[in-house]
C-alpha cells in the first residue's frame, strides 16, 4: 500500500511567521555532530578494510552526520543510483571515503558551537533518536522488511524538528522539554504552550525542503500510522522516551500492546527484545552524556511490569481568537486553492482558535464503507489515536451521522442516551466521553466527519465552543462546495 505524504500545500496556507522565518535559510549543516561519535567515525574513515555495513551503523550513531551524508548523496548526480538515496549503506556507498571524510572534517563539532545550557539536552535528543532507530531496524527485521535501514533511518530522523531547535538556539525549546522531561506534559500540549506550533510540522517542512527520502516524511505525519511502515518509526520513537522516562511513562503500556500486536508478538518477547536493544545502546550511552538506561521492568510471568506511573500535568488549551477569525475569514474570502488547504485551516482553526487538543477528520471511503483519518492535529505522540478509522456498519452514533447532514455534542445531558452508542473500540481508542462530532456533505454526498475533543474529562467543553465548532465547519463546507463546482 502507498503511503501518503502531504505535500505540504495546505499547510503552508496556514504557517505561522515563527516557523516560516525559522526554516527559510535553515540548512543540515546547523546540526553539529557529536564528539565521541567524531572520533569514531575518523577512525573507522581511515580503515579501508571496514565493512560497508559497520560504516552505516557507525553513521547511524549520529543523527546529524547521518543526515549531513543522506542529503549530500542526494543532491550529487550519480550514473548508479537513477532514484533518491534511502539508506545511509547506499548513501556511504556513493560518496566513497574520501568525501565522508571530507564531511565529517568540515563539520561543526557540538562541545564547540553549543553552550553548556544547550549542549546537554541537544545530545540528550541525539541519543532518544539513536535508540529508537535501533528499535525500529529490530523491529522491521521482525517484520521481515526487504529495506529495514530505511525504517531505521526514518526513526533516527524523526524527532528533527527538536534537534534543529535546539541547535538553532531557540530558547523555546528549553522550555518544552522542561514541561515534558519536568513537569511530565503530553508533548502536544507542551508545543501549544512553549513553542506555539508543532514540533511535526516543523520537521516535515525541514524534510520536505532538504529532500531528504520519502519514507522519512511520511513517518514525520500521524495519519500514516495506519500504515505498518511509519507506524513501526512512530512506535519506535515513543517507546525510546518511554526508555528515556525510566519506563514510568502513564502512556506507555497502551503503546507497548500495539507495538506487540503490529510485531504479532507476545509481550514477554516483545520486553526481551527490548531490553537486549537498550543493551546494545547503553554500550555507547556515554557518547550522548548518559548513565546506561534501564532494562524495561519484567514482571513475574515474563511480560513488562506496570511501575507507578509519573505524575502528569494536563493542559486546557487555551483558546486564540485571533486564530479562530483567522480561520474563518480565510475560509469565507475563499483563500484555499484546494481540499488539503481548506482542511489545514479548519483543523488549526478548531484546535488553536477553540483550543480543542486532538481535531480529526475522518474521510468517509464508499468502497470500504468505513471513515479513515486523513488529516489530523494535536496527536504527534500518539500512534495508536492516529489509527482513528471505524467501519459504518459497526459505527454506532458515528455511522448515524453519516446518514444525514448532523452534529453531535456529547456532553452530561446525553450521556446516558448516546454514550452505549458509541463502539467499544472506539471509545478504548479515543479514551473520552465527551466530545464533537459534525458530518461534512457536498454536493449531497457525505465526504467524512470533523471529531474533535480535550483529551481528558477534566477539561470540560462548553456550548459557545460546540457553537463555533459548527459555525467553522460548515464555513469549511461551503468552501468545499465552491471548489467543487
């Protein structure tokens, strides 16, 4: 099955000046690499009896040598290699000894160019994004994945957009990872408060601009997580800051059963493998300034042990009017040239002018009679929420809203009418019971459904929210309508 990268249309319609000014003349070269990976790779440059294959694993050791040599074998023409360059083997291949050298001579060393306030975290980051590439190549040989190297990299790269910040010196980034590391809060909503924008977005649009191969784009947008490829990376990546939590993570344990049932393994396998991964890492843990991580706890019959979890901060997101007009006015004026641009609107729209946490949109697919997201927002960190698909026939009150244009607010007053009608899957899936819903119609036909939330019970939804929610939607139907004529 293909894959689906965005192209990126959509999104630019609606990017934020902070993120536009910080990628227009961002180049690889601003990720410094690492010291003690440095020496290694001077070493290993020199040797010319070194295997291609302990080459690549070397390059893989370093996030930002791995991409500084990725980029450079693509944009060099080569009578080899006719198609991108996906693997850092083919990549080290192609460019020979003598330009790695030359690359890894040239580059800005990390201790040099970082300040202590900045050094520490950035290989912190380098060292997540190794381990979970590790994770992921384990894993794809699990799967029996003709080009495991390629996950590999994917994973290795998929935190970018925190790896550039914090080189790049954006004090944000200092504080998003003190509210995650510190304070214990989802991600998404540490982007919200401390950054503003995506940390997603901001690596896709990184990717996108330095060409850097497809499969690493895709697994960088959570709505591919319904395919096994980037859903191997997006597993890869939690469960490798899960590692980096000392397995305390309150999420951790729903990611570890879909990670287990994607490999089509036991849990008790699925903790050995782990840990003889983390074994692997914390042979060179202290190249990214860290004490050896722990094992992942086993419990008695063999499988991961539930330790007290960490106490987690939740965020209401605090709705941004100026954003919620913004959307509505873009949408009225009819500024979208196209589907992907009215759904970027809209979603921004809901989520940072209404402050709803996750906004999806569900596309209604006739053939398979089943809804399937399509795009999506506030769920970068959650793979098994980005799987979001339901069939009609088993769809309960969503398969009702597919029949008429309609809207839904569940809320205490009909709780205890609607909430039996919605399917167990779903509501273990999106873990809440209160919630929007709206189906979208053009041209009389029903195209999907908008649902959006706050995540948790505790921040509640109110009526002029549902009010706007509606009013912004159907602009986005109108818009639709005129495109389609």
């Amino acid at each position: 099955m293909t894959l689906h990268d965005t192209d990126y249309r959509g999104m630019r319609t609606v990017c934020s000046v902070w993120l536009k000014a910080v990628t227009a003349n961002a180049v690889p070269d601003e990720l410094p690499i690492l010291a003690r990976s440095r020496q290694g790779l001077a070493r290993l440059l020199t040797d010319d009896l070194a295997p291609l294959r302990t080459l690549s694993m070397a390059l893989m050791g370093d996030p930002a040598m791995a991409l500084r040599v990725l980029q450079q074998a693509n944009v060099v023409p080569h009578r080899h290699f006719r198609a991108d360059v996906v693997t850092l083997e083919d990549a080290a291949h192609m460019l020979g000894t003598q330009t790695l050298l030359r690359l890894e001579s040239e580059a800005a060393v990390d201790e040099r160019v970082l300040n202590a306030e900045r050094l520490a975290p950035y290989r912190r980051s380098a060292g997540r994004a190794v381990l979970a590439a590790l994770f992921a190549y384990d894993w794809a040989e699990i799967d029996h994945d003709r080009f495991p190297s390629e996950v590999s990299l994917a994973a290795l790269l998929n935190n970018l957009g925190e790896l550039f910040l914090l080189a790049h010196g954006d004090a944000r980034i200092s504080r998003y990872l003190e509210l995650v590391e510190g304070c214990h809060v989802l991600p998404h909503e540490a982007e919200y408060v401390s950054l503003g924008e995506s940390l997603e977005d901001l690596g896709h649009v990184l990717a996108v601009q330095w060409g850097l191969p497809e499969m690493v784009r895709e697994a960088m947008r959570a709505r591919n997580a319904r395919h096994p490829r980037a859903l191997c990376v997006m597993l890869a990546t939690q469960i490798a800051r899960y590692a980096f939590s000392a397995w305390r993570h309150p999420m951790q344990m729903d990611d570890l059963h879909l990670a287990g049932i994607v490999l089509e393994l036991e849990l008790p396998d699925l903790a050995q493998r782990i840990n003889r991964v983390l074994d692997h890492f914390n042979r060179t843990a202290a190249d990214y300034g860290l004490a050896p991580l722990k094992s992942l706890p086993i419990d008695d019959t063999g499988r991961p042990a539930v330790l007290p979890a960490m106490r987690q901060v939740v965020f209401g997101l605090a709705p941004r009017q100026d954003d919620y007009a913004a959307a509505m006015t873009a949408l009225r004026e009819g500024e979208p040239v196209d589907r992907e641009s009215v759904f970027a609107i809209l979603l921004r729209g809901l989520h940072r002018g209404l402050g709803l946490n996750r906004v999806v949109f569900a596309a209604y697919r006739a053939r398979e009679d089943a809804l399937v997201a399509e795009y999506l927002v506030g769920t970068d960190f959650e793979p098994s929420f980005n799987r979001f698909s339901l069939s009609r026939p088993d769809g309960g009150l969503f398969a009702g809203l597919l029949d008429a244009p309609s809207a839904v607010w569940l809320n205490d007053d009909n709780q205890a009418a609607l909430a039996p009608r919605i399917p167990v899957p779903l509501l273990e899936l999106i873990g809440v019971t209160r919630f929007f819903v709206m189906s979208l119609w053009v041209r009389g036909r029903v195209i999907g459904l908008v649902y959006a939330d706050r995540r948790t019970e505790s921040c509640h939804l109110d009526a002029r929210s549902y009010q706007s929610f509606r009013e912004l939607v159907g602009q986005a139907v109108r818009c639709l309508e005129h495109l389609a004529e």
